[in-house]
C-alpha cells in the first residue's frame, strides 16, 4: 500500500470525522486513561498521521528517555508498515525520523518555560516547526489554568496542535459531565478529551469533550493491545 | 554430554568496559574449580584475567573476543559466553546474545548505568534475553548500589529488585544479606571461598524486612501461590524462587545482586541466582530457517535424538590451531560424525570435539542440543549453520552492517608480508564487519570495518599475533554513489577494424531502486538481444557500478531495465556486450543526476546536565541533526545523526571541551546524501588525484 492510502485509510481519519474536521492548531487534546493502558501509544498513533504526511512533530515526554520514545516509534510504525503492507518503507522511515524530534524531561527537571526554549530553539536554529506537539506525562494532578494557559499559547504561536495524556486512578471521582479528576476542572481550557479503557479484548477510545459541541459523538475508535496499533470498532 | 537439559545453562556476562566484567568471570571459575589461582585484570604477574585470550586484550584491560568456557556450579553445567563492551565490537556482542540464554548484566556500582549500558540493554531486548543484574566493585569509594537499582528503573525501565543488601559499602564492604532465606552471608578464607552463614546484622534487619517485601510483592505478580501465601503471611523461600524465576523468564522482573568481585564478595551467591532464576536451554524458543523451502521458519527442537542443528558463533585460532565455536541447537554432535556446512554445501568431518576453558581445553566424545562445544581445524566461516543428512537449513541470519570506514595499510618490512596475508585471512573469518581488498590503482592494501578503534584493533593484533608491523593511511570514510533520476539509455559498442569484430547494442533506463545495492529487469522482446548474452549485459553493469564516476566509489541502490538492443550474427559476444553495458552505464550515469552518499553514525554523548549545550554544539558544528535529548536530574544526553566524516578526533574534542567527565557511543545508522557543497569538494578532490595518476 502507498503511504498515501494507508493516511486516507488510517483510523485517524474516524477521529478526525468525530471531532468535527480534527483538533485544530492552537488547540488542546488530553487524551485520559489509567497507568499502562496506552496513552502513549495513542499518541505515536496521532504522531505517525502526521508524519506520515511528511509534517513535522514534536514529541516531548516526562516519562521515558527519549531513546526509549524513539523504540516506540519504531516499533509501532514497523507494525503499521507490516499490517499495511507500506511500500517504500526505508524511504518512509528517513523521513520520519527527520520530522521527528524527541525531548525528554526525567525526574521533574521539566518545566514550561524550558519546553518553550527548546521549541524556539529548534524553529530558529533548526528551522523545525512542528504541526503538533505530543506532551506525554504532564502533571495534570498539579496543574494549574495559569499553566494550562501558558501552554496554549505555545500552541497558538507554533500554530500547532498540542496532544497531551493525563493519568487517572482507580478511585478518582467524575465530575457532572463525566469528566475525571484530573481533567475535571479543566474542561473550558480543553478542546477535545479522550478516554481510554480496557476490557479483556481491546482497548475502547471514547470522546467526552468535542471543542464546544454539546452533544459529543460516539466515537468507533479501539488500541489494538498487541500490536498497540489504532484501529476501527467494529 | 549430560542427560538432564534443565541442569544446563548457557549465559553471557554483558557490561560496560570497566565495569569488572573479566574479574567477575575470573572468580566465577575461581570458585567453581577451574583455574586454581586468581589473577586479576592487568595483574602485577604478568598472566591477566583467564578468559582475555587475546594478549592485547590483557594489555588493555579490556574483553574483545567472546572466548567460550564453562564450568560446574551445584550439580550444574555452565556454558559462560564472555561478550566484548565496547560499541565498535557490537557485531561480537549481537552474536553472543544470539547464542545466549540468559545473561548476567554487570554494572558499577559508582558509574551506574552509563551509555553503554543503554546500547547493550536494547540488544539484549532484541533477542529477549532474560537476565539478573550484579551492583559490581561495591566496596569502591562512591559505591551506592541503591542509586544504580533506581536507575536500572528509571533509564533502562527495568522492573529492578534488590535480591541482597550489602553489609557495609565501600572500604566496609564485608558480605550481604540474602533476602530470600533472610540470613547474612560472609566471604572468608585468602580468596573469599568460604561462605559463612549468620544472622542479619542488628541495624540492618528493619531494611531488610521492608526490602523482602518488595520483592514478595514484584515477585508475586508472577505465582499466584506465592499471591496467596503473601496474603496468608506464610511464605516460602521456594515460592518467591518460583515467582522471580518466572519474571525473569517473561522479561518481567530483573533480580540485583551486590558485591565485588575483585575483593571475593558476593559471586557464590550470584552462581547460586544464575541456576535459579536464569532459563535452562529447553525454555528458549529457537527458529531455524528451511533453505529449500523459501527460508520458512521453523521452531527447532532441543532433543539429542532430532537431526543435528548447530551453528558457528565464533572462530578461534589459537595456540592450539583454528577453532570453531559452535550452539548445539539440536540433535547430538559426535566425534567422528560427518557433518553438512548449509552455507558452503559441503560435507566435514568433525575429527575432534573439545570443551573450551579459555585457553585450554578437554576432548570429549559428544555434545547434545542445548550445550556449547569447540570444533577443531574446520573450514567455516562465523554464522554457518551445521546440519545432519545434508539438510539445508539456517540459523536466521545475523544482520552484518556494510563497513563504513576504511584505512590503507602497508608492511613495514618486506618480510612480514605473509604474515598480514595470513592475519588478514583470519579476521576475516572470524569477523564478517571486517573486510580487505587490495586497491587495483594503488596497489594498497585497503582493510574496512566498523569504526576507528575496530580498526586500530585488528592493526595491533596483526603486530602481537602475527609479528607483522604495518604502517597505516588516514582513516577514510566509505562512501557511496546512487543516482536520484530515471535515465534511458541506447549504446551501441562496435569495433570493426581488424581481426573479428565486436558489436552489441543495449538500450533501456536506469532509475533508483530502494531494496537493495542491484536489481536488474530483463524486458527484452523477441529476442533482438539473443538470450545468452543477457547474463553478460548484466555482468557489463554490476562491473561499472564497482567504480562510480563521481569519485569512484561504489554505486548503490540502482536497478538497471534493459528493453531494446541489437546483436550480430559473427561480431556479437558476450566481451562485445560486456562492454556495452559499460558503454551505456558511462552515458547514463551524468544523466541519472548521480550523488554522493556518506555513512551517517547514530552518535549518542552523555554527560553532567551543564554541559547540555556544548553537547548540542559540538554535535551541530559536525553537521550533526539532533534527534532527541533527554535530561534528568543532573544528567543530559543528546542523541544526533552525525555523518562519519565528521567524527575523526571527536573523542578527544569532548575529553577537553568536558573536562572528561562526558561520554559518547556511536553505531553506524544509515547511508544518506552529502551537502552540495562537500560533493563538489569531493569530486574536485578524487579529480585531482586521478589527473596527478595519469589518467
């Protein structure tokens, strides 16, 4: 399959459809879900529409050394290549790795003021300007708007995307519209939220935010839990 | 040969290059009576380590070969495979790791988990290894077991748990407590080899029982009896056993011990973990691949009575004459049998079957599936897979990377001519990145590999082996041509004058072709090219691609259609098509907007987190891409694709620019175009020396 189809056939597509024409740059999507479920995975699955695209992304982690985010990458797109029968696929995988940059911040050494000097930093030194920024691991617990804020406008500056995960746990509490705790009172300052949730075959994407539309789609969209790959619901 | 496979165990003992890797193999053998004295790593007696074969490795302090040995430990068989730790030798260690079963990963107890450390990690989990972990040189100033185990979770996310506590650290480093059967255990006597039982010190038995919990809890995620036990409160030893041994199998759990090697603390009780915990050959699923059945996988069976599989790891020419390192994978290995080389098609006879305890060994009648033995004086190269009943079947290949840096080399004496002959042969042979040719226009010769230090190896083992001095070119980079475009093509070669002619015209396009170095398409109808000549149009290109005509380096990545052409009755021949092929690659090639490809390394540089920035630059200033960096809590490391060319004398630019406290790993990661401006550089250059040449 050419790279060009396997786009136009990418489940990305659904969520796109679902969430009325996509995210939208300058916008912000959390993506929630308990440890382990694949948050991150989801994102290498938004990242790689992207570049497969031939558009540029960033992907910055507080979780994994960026050597493990890049075997990440690898190991989903080499599945994605496989299932798909991409052609070209050593053309392809360059260009990806060219559009890619991973940063990593371990051991709270992160802060947004930081984020932002790097991102300039590879847009005026590298000339790098991404279409989406993946921040997997952000501390939502200990967020604040301020912060949330501060984030969006990097977001409408790039005039990117920003994907970010946020982590729930067995006993956090939902608020009225179905929100969880970390993204709870956040929701004005969130376009579009996600849930991941796991039964013993898949893992189900649902939406709970769709920017400001009131009645939120349901969304037909699963993980595949062994190859991590996204795909459609049946 | 033994009966009982689950008593037999096949590991690797894997590190970064000071971390006291040979010492620790050096006392394993101690203690399970294989060499009856210790000698230590550049040891004051001149003898060195047992297992560093190679005189150069015992000058260097360093391990380059995997010498293969093994000894007893409790009943049990230990085939211990000794792997190389540095980067330029990772074709050695992917090749260990394939043969392994579980392996030992040593770390330092000062340095930690450094960036070798993460290089080594993404191998072994490539091939699945299941492994434990040894806390080395505990008794150093600066040891703390306890930041390594955190880092052996937080940068190599491994499920790390503490299996002992060290009795007293650095100078005070005196024994361990074992979790498990909570007890204090002593080394005693000149060399350690008596253990002594105890109870736990008085101070530490709090630590000792929060830290046995830990592990009950890791370990019961993996036996639901030991679940059980925990929530009743009555646990056994075995259960917790039972449930680490499963977690190191499933790639789950990664037990630590602690001790030093060097001082004889600790190393009986990490024997004791390497049976418990680590696999016996009958739990590793191993694939061949069916030669005649279009390389179909197929899942081998570790049973003595199947057809024999084994595979060459690795050769060895020794004291003793050329040795052939070979996994038994299955059936049974008998001396006298005759035995069938997949790769080669040919019968060998195995005329003497040895165990190998570095550098000596024992004859033995027969070896079955699952163990790890030597042949002897056996034509072969590493990677040959041997069967029975002349069976064509592969162990899945090894992936060999292409060399990427080469160096001419010259006798420094007439005399020892030879002798580099006969080196060059054998590295060749025992290493498949290691490649020699001679250069036809220089008449040099030109010995390629894998990095600068691959290299200057190979130079000093030609002087302490062999006795052959050589004198050496600067380093230069292997680069390659391709062509970016389609391009036709319609030559026409004749030759009538005089004598009988040569006529041959060959007509079709040239464009990029991504799978490989050569592809070439035969669309010639009715015959206007006479089918026997075809194989010489074919034979006419792949020899013009040997030599681009950029700056004549090899062509790559090109496929060649034929679609039309014309042949003689009495002129055509297949010297007359032969050079048409030629004829029309060199009216091609300009038109096919030819490039210049160079070898791009993945460089990763570590180091204190204020030196972020001149990692960043001196990355940048060598036309390095960064992609990606990671910081932790004082510590940053950037990763960047660096072309080759660029990295001569790196090493010492970051010594001097860090004060030597930041390091670097390279691996060769893919070929890719050189910048316009270099290109032309690089023409003008190659320009000039064939001009100065005469032609």
């Amino acid at each position: 399959m050419r790279r060009k189809e396997v786009n136009e056939r990418s489940p990305v597509r659904l969520l796109e459809a679902s969430i009325h024409g996509g995210l939208g740059a300058g916008n912000i999507a959390a993506v929630v879900a308990r440890h382990g479920v694949g948050k991150t995975a989801f994102l290498v699955g938004v990242a790689l529409d992207d570049l497969m695209r031939g558009r540029k992304v960033l992907h910055v982690s507080l979780e994994e050394p960026s050597e493990r985010v890049r075997s990440f990458y690898d190991e989903i797109f080499s599945d994605l290549a496989h299932e798909r029968e991409l052609e070209d696929v050593w053309r392809v995988r360059l260009e990806l790795e060219r559009n890619r940059r991973i940063h990593s911040y371990l051991d709270g050494t992160f802060s947004i003021a930081k984020l932002r000097d790097a991102i300039y930093m590879n847009r005026d030194h590298g000339d790098f300007h991404p279409v989406a920024i993946m921040l997997d691991g952000f501390p939502f617990a200990d967020t604040t708007v301020a912060e949330i804020d501060e984030l969006r406008a990097i977001a409408e500056e790039l005039d990117a995307e920003l994907w970010m995960t946020a982590v729930t746990h067995r006993d956090d509490e939902t608020d009225e519209n179905g929100l969880p705790a970390p993204v709870a009172g956040l929701a004005d300052r969130i376009d579009v939220i996600l849930q991941m949730a796991h039964d013993t075959k898949a893992v189900h994407i649902s939406l709970l935010k769709d920017h400001d539309n009131p009645d939120v789609p349901d969304l037909k969209l699963a993980l595949d839990p062994t190859t991590m790959l996204l795909r459609r619901e049946r | 040969m033994f009966s009982d496979l689950s008593k037999v165990r096949n590991i690797g003992i894997s590190a970064h290059i000071d971390s006291g890797k040979t010492t620790l193999t050096e006392r394993i053998l101690f203690y399970t009576d294989r060499i009856r004295k210790i000698h230590d790593v550049k040891g004051k007696d001149g003898i060195g380590a047992t297992m560093d074969s190679m005189e150069l490795e015992r000058e260097r302090g360093i391990t380059i070969a995997s010498a293969a040995t093994y000894c007893q430990w409790d009943g049990h068989h230990i085939n211990i495979i000794d792997t190389p730790g540095h980067v330029d030798f990772t074709i050695e260690v992917e090749r260990s790791l394939r043969v392994l079963d579980g392996a030992v990963m040593v770390l330092c107890a000062v340095a930690g988990v450094q960036s070798q450390s993460l290089t080594v990690d993404r191998q072994m989990r490539r091939y699945k290894v299941p492994r434990l972990a040894f806390i080395n040189k505990a008794d150093r100033s600066g040891a703390n077991p306890y930041r390594v185990v955190e880092e052996l979770k937080e940068k190599l996310k491994l499920n790390a748990v503490l299996m002992q506590l060290p009795i007293g650290l650095e100078a005070d480093h005196i024994g361990v407590v074992d979790l498990v059967e909570m007890r204090a255990l002593y080394f005693e006597g000149d060399n350690g080899e008596t253990v002594r039982e105890d109870a736990i010190p008085e101070h530490m038995l709090d630590a000792a029982e929060e830290k046995r919990n830990e592990i009950i809890e890791a370990a019961s995620m993996f036996n639901d009896e030991l679940l059980e036990a925990a929530l009743e409160d009555n646990v056994t030893s075995e259960q917790i056993h039972a449930g680490v041994r499963r977690g190191v199998l499933d790639l789950g759990l990664t037990p630590v011990f602690v001790g030093s090697a060097y001082k004889n603390k600790g190393v009986q009780p990490l024997l004791d973990a390497v049976i418990r915990y680590l696999p016996d050959p009958t739990e590793i699923e191993n694939v061949a691949l069916d030669l005649d059945d279009n390389e179909r996988e197929f899942k081998v069976e570790v049973d003595p009575k199947q057809p024999l599989i084994a595979l060459a790891f690795k050769l060895d020419e020794g004291r003793f004459g050329q040795l052939t390192y070979v996994r038994i994978y299955q059936g049974t290995l008998k001396k006298g049998d005759t035995i069938f080389n997949s790769r080669m098609s040919r019968d060998i006879r195995v005329g003497r079957l040895v165990r190998m305890h570095a550098d000596e060994m024992e004859d033995i009648e027969s070896a079955a599936a699952g163990d790890i033995v030597a042949l002897f004086g056996i034509d072969c190269a590493t990677g040959d897979t041997f069967t029975a009943n002349r069976r064509a079947v592969a162990m899945s290949s090894i992936h060999v990377p292409e060399p990427v840096i080469h160096i001419a080399i010259k006798s420094k004496d007439r005399k020892t001519e030879g002798n580099v002959a006969k080196a060059l042969a054998r590295f060749v042979k025992e290493d498949p990145t290691f490649r020699t040719r001679v250069d036809e226009e220089s008449a040099e010769t030109i010995i390629s590999g894998m990095g600068e230090l691959h290299l200057d190896v190979y130079i000093e083992r030609m002087k302490r082996e062999y006795n052959a001095e050589v004198e050496t070119g600067q380093p230069q980079v292997a680069y390659r041509e391709a062509i970016s475009r389609r391009a036709e093509f319609d030559y026409t070669h004749k030759k009538q004058t005089g004598g009988s002619g040569q006529y041959g015209r060959v007509a079709g396009y040239v464009e990029p072709f991504d799978a490989g170095d050569f592809d070439f398409v035969n669309e010639i109808r009715g015959g206007v090219i006479p089918t026997e000549y075809i194989p010489a149009v074919e034979k006419g290109f792949r020899t013009a691609m040997d030599k681009g005509k950029l700056i004549g380096f090899p062509v790559t990545g090109l496929r060649v259609c034929i679609n039309d052409g014309a042949a003689h009755a009495v002129d055509s021949s297949d010297m007359a098509f032969q050079a048409a092929a030629r004829g029309a690659f060199n009216e091609v090639y300009n038109k096919s907007r030819p490039q210049i490809l160079e070898p791009i390394m993945r460089v990763a540089v570590e180091g204190p987190g204020e030196f972020q920035g001149a990692f960043v630059r001196s990355v940048m200033q060598r036309r390095g891409v960064i992609v990606g960096t990671t910081e932790s809590e004082g510590f940053v490391r950037v990763e960047a694709d660096v072309p080759l060319s660029m990295m001569f004398g790196y090493s010492t630019d970051l010594r001097s620019s860090t004060q030597g406290k930041a390091e670097y790993t390279m691996e060769f990661a893919k070929y890719a175009p050189v910048p316009a401006e270099i290109s032309e550089e690089l023409i003008k250059k190659f320009r000039t020396e064939t001009d100065s040449r005469g032609n």
